[in-house]
C-alpha cells in the first residue's frame, strides 16, 4: 500500500491569481482588496493564504483579516465613509508635537515673532534647513513636513513687491494734480506733450537675454558665457520719447554716455522727424520726466540744451518733473518702454528706432 503526497501549490494557477489582483487592485479600496484576496485564499484551501501573499505581496495578516470580513456583514462605505475606524493611524507631528507649529513660526519670521539673533535669516530659510534648525531643538520632523505646516500657515514662495515709494510729501498730491491740470490744458490746446526717460544701458553683443524666443528644438541661440564689456561695441544707451496725443514712440540707442546734450538731442529729432507733421502749428511745447538723470531738475546741462531746441524751434518748452520716487508714475513707463527689448548698435555712435505703439 503506497502513501500519496502532493503539494497543493502545484495545483494552483498562481498566474492567473495574480492576473485577477492586478486588473482588480487599482479599482478596490484597501478593505475589499483584502475581502478579494481573501476570497481566492478560500477558494485554494488548506495553504491558500501563504500561496495568495506570495503572489500578491499581501502580509498573511490581512488576508487573514480578510477572511473575518468576509464572514461578517459589512457596508463598503465603512465607518461613516471611513475604511478605517475613526483615531487609527500615525498621529501627526503637530498633535504629539505641540510646541513644533509655534516654534516654526519662530524661525520664519525671526525679525516679528523671534529672536533677531536667529541663526535663520531670510535668505537661508529654505525648507531643509528649517527642518534642521528644528531637528536641533529636540523637534522630529521632516523637510516635507515643515512644507505642509508652512502652507497650513499661509506662507508661500513670494518674490519683493516694489511698493515703498520713498517719503510722502504732503503736497505730492497736490503737485500730480498740478502736472494733470497742465497736461489737459496742453492736449485740450492740440499742443504736443511728451514723456522722457532713459532706459537702463545695456551690453551690445551676443550676451544671455532673458526671454525667449522659437527655434528649432535643441537648438538655443549660443552667447557668451561671461557678461563682460566688448570694448568695440560699448554699452547701448535706450532714451526714448512718447507722445502722449499721438501714442507713439521714438528711441535713439546712444553708445556713449547718457548725457543732457543726448537727452535732448532725442527730442530734436523727434520733433523734426514725427512731431512737426502732426503738429505744424504747435505753439509750445510740454516734456514730463522724472527728477534724476540726464534730464533731472538740477542739470545745468539739461537747461541749457533745452534752451537751445526753444530757440531753434522758436516754440516755448516748458518741463514738469515728476517728485522723487514717483518715476514709475511716468507715462513713458507703462506704454512704450514696457514694450522695448534689448537692442543692438552697429558702429555709429547712435541708432534712430521710430516704434509705433
């Protein structure tokens, strides 16, 4: 009489268990994946749940806790739409931590919450390094964790907002209602106003821009790797002029110095290459500018050409400048260098540009 021995895993078709799983586990939560391994562990019988962990990668316990499932009567929405009992889990590091939230805060703003002699500045205060500093002080926590607290807080990745003007004289207010009155009058008259402003210089050659540009992909335009001066080519210096009535602009790219006597010989030239069309019975002359630079308010220099285009032109010129700080104010800034983009010279001491807005 012979014994017979076999082993049940030979009689299983462990690839077709683990085709089931696969198409099935995406489309279960986590009680009914445990239900369904459970089901085809009972299915095997006796060795079914070892056979099924193997295939699955599911811990033999919860095929076993699986298996009470399926003997009880059970919702699939769980505890309240809950698949787990309500309190199960890690807590989280601010409930075992009370101390971790506040002491966050600390760090972020040492200079308003803190000790300004933290060892955190602004400009290391990157979310590693917060974690560390905490880590520090007998906190355990984790860089994604201090992300997820830091937005819970409402804090968030900000460039500087330019937004300080400088002291507020009482009488600005006054003196923009002023220069608005002046402009209205002019305009209101047909006379020509015109805003002025040097934009800042730039580097003529093949230097990095910022922006972008189409071209063939994996193919960028090469430029230099250092920004430094081509001494044959200079520095490109934008001054430009818009007219306020026509709204149109004009450019002269200097390559010298931004100086008085270049300010005003932009406007020469654009008074005899676009105003005197468009104004040929202009009787005066209004130039609205900020208070420093070539064209400030205390350049002899500046007065003294302007001088020079009243008696060529035989018009009178008239200037209001704007007060210190408000030069973002200036008309010139929002409509035609807005617009301008960086720009070559050849080898002329300067380059006449007529922009249309």
């Amino acid at each position: 009489m012979g014994l017979l021995v076999y082993n049940t895993q030979d009689m299983v078709d462990e690839t077709a268990i683990r085709k089931r799983f696969e198409l099935l586990k995406s489309k279960l939560d986590e009680k009914t994946r445990r239900c369904v391994a459970a089901a085809e562990a009972e299915a095997i019988g006796f060795g079914g749940i070892s056979i099924v962990s193997h295939v699955t990668g599911m811990s033999r316990r919860a095929i076993r806790v699986g298996s009470r499932e399926l003997m009880e009567t059970w919702a699939p929405v769980g505890y309240g739409g809950r698949m787990r009992q309500p309190g199960a889990g890690r807590k989280r590091a601010v409930v075992l931590d009370q101390t971790l939230r506040g002491d966050l805060e600390l760090l972020v703003e040492p200079s308003e919450r803190g000790d300004p002699e933290s060892p955190l500045r602004w400009t290391c205060k990157s979310v590693r390094r917060l974690a560390t500093e905490l880590n520090r002080t007998r906190h355990r926590t984790s860089h994604r964790m201090v992300a997820e607290l830091l937005h819970e807080l409402g804090y968030s990745l900000q460039a500087n907002s330019k937004m300080i003007e400088g002291a507020d004289h009482p009488d600005r207010n006054a003196q923009f209602e002023y220069i608005n009155r002046k402009v209205k009058r002019y305009l209101a008259s047909g006379d020509p106003v015109i805003s002025v402003d040097t934009k800042k210089k730039e580097l003529v050659g093949d230097f990095k821009n910022g922006g972008r540009e189409l071209r063939p992909k994996g193919d960028p335009e090469k430029v230099r790797v250092h920004d430094f001066l081509i001494p044959g080519l200079g520095r490109a210096v934008p001054y430009g002029v818009y007219d306020l009535a026509t709204n149109r602009g004009w450019v002269s790219v200097g390559m010298d110095h931004d100086t008085a006597s270049f300010a005003v010989d932009t406007i020469r030239r654009w008074w005899y290459s676009m105003a005197l069309p468009v104004y040929p019975n202009a009787r005066r002359l209004l130039i609205t500018s900020d208070a420093g630079g070539s064209n400030g308010s205390r350049v002899r220099l500046w007065k003294l050409e302007l001088q020079r285009l009243a008696d060529e032109i035989r018009i009178p010129v008239s200037v209001s400048h704007f007060p210190p700080g408000t030069s973002k104010w200036n008309k010139i800034e929002h409509r035609l260098f807005l617009l301008s983009a960086r720009t070559g010279a050849g080898n002329h001491w300067s380059v006449m540009k007529s922009l249309s807005i």
